[in-house]
C-alpha cells in the first residue's frame, strides 16, 4: 500500500562508517592539506610547485603511471593485410619513433 509517510527504521548503537581507518586516513590528508595551505597564506611569494587549492594538492598526490599504448591496436587503421610489407615496415617505424 503506497503511503506518504517515510518509516525509517530505528538505529541501535553509534553510526560509524564502513571502513574506519580509511575515513580517518582521508580526514588527516584533508589536515595536512589545511595546514598547507595556511603556510601558504602567510608567505609573500609561493614556490613553484607549491599548490593552495584543494583539487591540485590531490591531484599532486596521485601516483599516476603513463603506458605506453600497445601497437597491435593500430592494426585496425591498416587496409593491408597483416603480414604484408608494408604493414611490417610501418610497424617498425612507429616503434622506432614512438617507442623508447
């Protein structure tokens, strides 16, 4: 039967979320990030790599690792079949300039 009325079930105990050391964990990140940004604050000049807003200090903390892309997903721009040639020489010359 379709009501109006919300029935929230009632709680027993303290509401704590899921994983606690990973909250907390974020909580003292956002800290250090305040306290940077108050450094930040009193100086007169910032150095270069130093970031104030919230969105590029996490993005500065980001491990971010760059691969490189797999050659064979090139293989659908060819028209030529793949053991031919001329797919053979373009491949070596894209790995050459490409590839490190």
């Amino acid at each position: 039967m379709k009501t109006k009325e919300f029935a929230l079930p009632s709680i027993q105990g303290l509401v704590e979320p899921a994983n606690f050391t990973t909250f907390n964990e974020a909580k003292k990140d956002e800290n250090r990030w305040l306290k940077k940004v108050i450094e930040a604050l009193s100086k007169e000049k910032l150095d270069e790599n130093e970031w104030v807003s919230w969105s590029a200090w996490h993005a500065n903390m980001q491990n971010i690792v760059i691969t490189h892309a797999a050659i064979n997903g090139l293989l659908p721009l060819f028209l030529d079949s793949a053991h031919s040639i001329l797919v053979k020489f373009l491949f070596l010359l894209l790995t050459s300039h490409y590839m490190l």
